[in-house]
C-alpha cells in the first residue's frame, strides 16, 4: 500500500527546490517550516489512508454511465466529501473567495501525493484548480462572485473543453458555435471529447470552461473565445436554478484512470430548457479565449508533470516491497537460508535505483518549476527572472516526469516479473494509469516545440544560459567537496552540462539562421537531455545540502549512481540533436 514520502517531499521542496531561502528571506509572509511540515504530513495521511484505499475499487469499477447520469466508483463520492471538509481544494486560491492563498510549491507537492493515492480520483480537483485559476484571472466580477466561493470550496467542480473529434491538438478548426444574446450572455452549440470529470455524483454543479467561436470571428486560433457554462443554472441568490443545455453523451472507455469519467460533451441539443443552448457567459474578451485557456493549461501542465511523479513514486514503492519479500536464485554473496530476496540481485538493484533516481530528479524538476512560479509573483525586481525560469521549466517539468513516469511504471511490473503483468498484484494499472500523462495537457511532442522555439529564445538565450551557468555551480561544488563517496560524480555532471550547453547552442543558431525543420527534428532528444543534466544535477544540490537527518550518505549514494549509471545518455542525445536532422529528412520517405 502507498504511504507518502512525506520527509523526502518536505526535503525536496525546502533544500532542492527553495522553500527553505524563500522562508528565510521573508517572502512567503508568515508562512513557516512548522505550517508547511504540518500541511505536508495531512496531506500525506490523507492519501494514504483515505484516497490510496479507494485507488483499486476505482480501476476496477471504472465511472458508469445511465442515461446521461454518471455514477463514481464505490465510496468516491464521500471520499470527495472528506476532501471538501478537509479544504484541500482551496490551498492557492485568493482569501477573498475562501481560499488559503498559500505558495504554488506546497499545492504541488499535496497533487503528488494525492495522485500518488489515486491518479483517477485527484484529476478532478486538479481541473477545478485549473477554472479557479481562469476565472480569477480573466473573469468578471459578477462571475468570481457567482462562482469562485463554491469551486474553491470544492462544492461546485470545474472542466476544460478543448478538443473536439476532428480537432486533436489543433484548436484553430474547433467548430463549437457560439451565438450572443441581447442580456449579455451566450448560447454554446457543439461536442467535446476528452472532458475529465465533464459529469459525475460527487458535487452539486460542475463548472465546464468551454472554447468557441463567434459567428464573425477570425480564422484560426485568432478567433476562439471562452465561456463559463454551468451544468446547473445558478439564481441571484446564488441557490442553484434550473438545468442547463448541455450532458454527457457517453463515457470513454480508456486504457486506464478507469475510476475518472472522462466523457463526450454535448452542448445545446435542446435537450433541456425552453430553448436550444447552453447558456454561458464570457470569460476574458471575445475572440482572446485561447490565452484566457492557457491561464488555465500553463498550471495544469505542472499538474501533469506531478501526476508522473506521483505514478513512478507509487510504483517504486511497491516494486521495492515486492522485491524485498519475493525469494528467488541465490544472488552473488547471498549467505542465508534458503533462496534470497531478488532485492539483493544485482540487476534488480539497478532497476530499483533507476527508478528511485529518475523519480527523484523529476520531482525536483517539477517543484523547482513551481518555486518559479511562486517567485513570479512576490520576488519583486526579480520578476521577469522569475516568469522566464517558471516557463522555461514547465514544458521540462510536464513532459520528462510524464515520461519517467511511463519508464518507472514499466520497471516497476519488470521487477515483479510475470507477476507484474497480473493485474491482481497491482502493478499493471500504475502502468496503464501513466500513460495518458505524456498525451495530455499537449502531448510531449508538442512540449519539445514549446521549449526549443518560445522558450530557449527567452532573453535572447540569457534565461537558459543562466541555468545552465547555475547546473555548473553545482557541479563545482561537487568537485570542490572531494569527497570520495562521489565517485566521478562532478566529472559525469561536468560532461552532461557540456552536452547541454552545446546542444542549446547549436539550437540558437538553427533558429537564428531560421533552419526551424532542423531544430524540430532533435527538440525531443534534447527535452530528455535536459531533464536527465537537471535531475543529475539536482540530486547533486540534495545530497550537498547540509542537513542533520541522517540520510546525507543514501543522497550521495543516490546521486552518484544517477550519475554513473544514467547521465552517460546526455552524450548520445547530444548527437542525435546536432546530427539526427538530416538522417530524419533522408529517411522520410519510407513513410510515404
């Protein structure tokens, strides 16, 4: 069974990530080491015990549909109850609406537990953070009053409706309709596919955020808006009205996250109400919804990039668990009775420090992204800074942890062998459940284009180069300690930072000479070179850390296997980044 890690989580954020300096510095107000310890370790009791309990009832009962009504696995619905009482939904939002208004960075760790216990049951208050978000940013005052107060409590839920079946990923051909009325509102016409907790038992109204275009908008992206349509119509007095034009139509039937309902949205069928509609309300201004929506997807991608984190996490646990009691062979040295544990077997080993290193670094990645974004607004002159690091970060953060995530996963059913492909051992869903998060929120591929042409040319190239300049930092330090227990750590960090740098030089320039073809072809090779050089360097800033905890000698010993056993890929990557265009456009034909 899980059991969050809450000390490495609180290790992690304050000596890795910068929670512990932001403190020092004042720039969290009042906040202090002893709130943050005790929010970390009721979030950590509460997946575990309530959330991680549930994780397997959800996988195999899945969301179920009748007749447009959805019904949650058994017990999620006072589960959701227990989470409103315990005001987990509110943790970043604004004081004026109820909320707790404490830093992004200790919202993300609780999402890691939280999907830790069960990735299926925490996407929906993740999405409702996500319209939170939207609306407090975009949205009028008539509706941050209606409607904030109830998502932040998490009475009311929200969504995020983007994609539609001929559309994907590309938001330009979205064909949903919107029509405007003289009393200042909207009705909405079209489908949605993909809408994570789009219906379900577990909250009285869902809040569903939905792009569409105006009958005289531009072409493309240029003409999108945004509209606030409640499930249930609310009254001035702020009880809830009569239903709205819109249901799900039918549930996805998906290779995991069986317990989230993941629905086809239908929206002004005529279904309900006098007239065909869904009636809505603008958020942001007409024809500027696409930037109003990635408010709302920028956090959410961290969110994503938590979800990995949270999977390889659960799977790492139970994959040491499983290896500690599983007896088979006599491995090299093994002097007991008997058949020894396959967790003194050399190759298991490597498996199972593979998967703690990578989960490790992600993690770091992922709350060094959030410190960011906490910073982008309270470090003052700092600002811009700040606002580069977080977006040069997020697309990191969301596609390498989504991706170790998958990796992890795999290991994990690899250490239990032919018991891992039975789903009775519980192996297999992590898995399963993992493999959406490399697609969603914009797939990884998408990711890689993000980094290497809007983010790499932050500044001119002077935000990459200063992380960069900050990995060396470290890197020196580890040189400097000459401590022996860091085997060639400072000279395999050394090499990845190199391959880093030179990979990110040779990106600038393709970019420069406008060769955009030729820097797509390597912007995935060098998304995973920079997230193995971060989680190096990463677990090299942990293990440096002066602590009295006790477990200096287990980071050292961590970080140098990462070091000697994985950073040797940078090399490769590097290549395939500077050389692989060409052999990429030469093959192509093949696929014809």
């Amino acid at each position: 069974m899980y059991k969050a890690p809450v000390e490495e989580i609180a290790f992690t954020l304050k000596h890795v990530a910068g929670l512990a300096q932001a403190i020092d510095d004042g720039l969290l107000g009042d906040l202090g080491e002893d709130l943050v310890d005790a929010i970390l370790h009721e979030a950590g009791r509460f997946a575990s015990d309530e959330i991680a309990p549930l994780a397997e009832i959800g996988d195999r009962q899945g969301a179920r549909i009748s007749d447009g009504k959805v019904t949650t696995p058994d017990g999620w619905r006072d589960l959701y109850r227990n989470w409103i009482a315990g005001g987990w939904n509110g943790l970043t939002a604004s004081e004026d609406f109820g909320g707790q208004a404490l830093p992004h960075m200790l919202n993300v760790a609780a999402l890691e537990m939280w999907n830790s216990g069960s990735m299926a049951f925490a996407l929906c208050p993740t999405l409702t953070m996500g319209a939170i978000e939207a609306i407090s940013a975009h949205g009028s005052d008539a509706l941050k009053q209606t409607y904030l107060p109830k998502l932040v409590s998490g009475e009311w839920t929200g969504t995020m409706n983007l994609t539609e079946p001929h559309a994907g990923s590309d938001l330009g051909v979205l064909k949903a309709r919107a029509e405007r009325r003289d009393d200042g509102s909207y009705r909405i016409f079209g489908q949605k596919i993909f809408i994570t907790w789009g219906e379900h038992d577990a909250a009285d109204n869902i809040i569903h955020l939905v792009l569409a275009r105006l009958p005289d908008a531009p072409s493309g992206t240029r003409g999108i808006s945004l509209f606030l349509v409640p499930k249930f119509l609310v009254n001035e007095d702020g009880s809830l009205g009569a239903r709205n034009d819109l249901f799900c139509h039918a549930l996805e039937h998906k290779l995991g996250i069986h317990g989230s309902p993941t629905c086809t949205m239908i929206y002004g069928d005529g279904r309900f109400g006098a007239e065909k509609g869904a009636i809505g309300w603008l958020v942001g201004e007409e024809n500027k919804g696409l930037a109003c929506m990635f408010t709302m997807m920028n956090n959410a991608r961290l969110a994503v990039g938590m979800q990995g984190v949270a999977i390889a996490e659960a799977a790492t646990q139970k994959a040491v668990a499983y290896a500690r009691e599983r007896t088979q062979g006599k491995a090299p040295g093994w002097a007991g009775a008997g058949m020894s544990p396959i967790i003194e077997h050399p190759d298991v080993i490597r498996m199972l420090l593979t998967m703690k290193a990578l989960t490790q670094g992600a993690r770091a990645i992922a709350y060094s992204c959030a410190h960011a974004t906490d910073m982008a607004h309270r470090a003052g002159d700092d600002k811009k800074h700040w606002q580069e690091r977080a977006a040069l970060l997020t697309p990191v953060a969301k596609s390498f942890a989504t991706d170790i995530g998958v990796d992890v996963a795999s290991l994990g059913i690899q250490v239990h062998g032919g018991m891992g492909f039975i789903e009775e051992t519980g192996a297999a869903r992590y898995l399963r459940d993992a493999r959406i998060a490399p697609i969603y929120e914009g797939t990884n591929g998408i990711q890689a284009i993000d980094l290497v042409t809007r983010k790499l040319p932050l500044s001119d190239g002077g935000e990459v180069k200063s992380m960069i300049a900050e990995l060396q930092e470290i890197a020196d330090r580890v040189g400097a300690s000459n401590a022996e227990n860091f085997g060639a750590t400072a000279n395999r960090l050394n090499a990845a930072i190199t391959d880093l740098e030179e990979a990110t030089d040779w990106f600038l320039s393709q970019l420069a000479a406008g060769n955009v073809a030729d820097a797509l072809s390597g912007a995935t090779p060098y998304q995973r070179l920079f997230g193995l050089t971060l989680t190096g360097c990463y677990l090299a800033k942990g293990a440096l850390a002066d602590t009295d905890d006790g477990k200096a000698a287990d980071r050292i010993a961590l970080c140098r296997f990462a070091a000697e056993n994985l950073l040797a890929e940078t090399t490769a990557l590097r290549d395939t980044v500077v050389n692989g265009a060409a052999s990429l456009a030469a093959a192509r034909s093949i696929l014809a």
